[in-house]
C-alpha cells in the first residue's frame, strides 16, 4: 500500500511530502504532529506530485489552525508544479501570515524554496 505522505527532519528542515492529495484532517493531523514534535520551525511541503486543488475556506481554515499550533516564529515552504495550486498556496499565504512569526513562501523550484529556509 502506497503512503499518503512522508515525513523526513534533514538539516533541521521539515519536509512533508504528498503521494495523493491529502485530505484536510490529514493536514491537521501531520500540522499536530508537527508541533507535539516542535519540528515546524523550518517547514517544506512538497505538493509537487499531487494536483492540489483546496476552496478558499479550506485554506483559509487550515491557515488558522496552524496559527494556534505552531506558535514560536517559523518559515515554510510550498513547492507546486500547477498554476493553480501556486495561486492557492499564494492565497494561503495571506491567511498564514503573521507579522514577526511565521514567513509562508510559495515557490516552483524545490532548491529555491530549501535557499528560502535555510536564509
């Protein structure tokens, strides 16, 4: 059976990585994981191998979950390969934002988005 997900910790960056698209209590589930771990500070979702494709209330609900967990100042990275999962994660990016806490970026090539956490 294929995995839906991995999840590695390599040179203190987080990376979650898709076989399928994740359903949203997947992603609240891996977001809990993360922060019981305190492995969020440097974080890579790599959704390059799914067609993401979420509504602007998903995104926007998701964004504020995150924001009650994941609590000390933190980056993440998008990587996506479609037009359309780049406009929603830039949309996810207004939501996640908080000034002096968390740094969200959206990005189509996976070295750019690891020279983005690792700066």
């Amino acid at each position: 059976m294929k995995e839906i997900y991995t999840l590695s910790n390599i040179d203190g960056i987080t990376k979650i990585k898709f076989a399928e698209n994740p359903s949203y209590d997947l992603v609240k589930t891996i977001i809990d994981e993360l922060a019981e771990k305190d492995l969020y500070m440097r974080r890579l979702w790599d959704l390059r191998e799914i067609n993401f494709d979420w509504s602007s209330d998903m995104l926007r609900d998701i964004a504020e979950y995150g924001k009650n967990k994941f609590l000390k100042p933190n980056k993440a990275a998008f990587v996506v390969d479609t037009d359309l999962a780049f406009g929603e994660m830039r949309m996810f990016m207004v939501y996640r934002e908080e000034e002096d806490k968390t740094y969200p970026n959206v990005f189509r090539i996976y070295n750019k988005a690891i020279e983005y956490l690792n700066t």
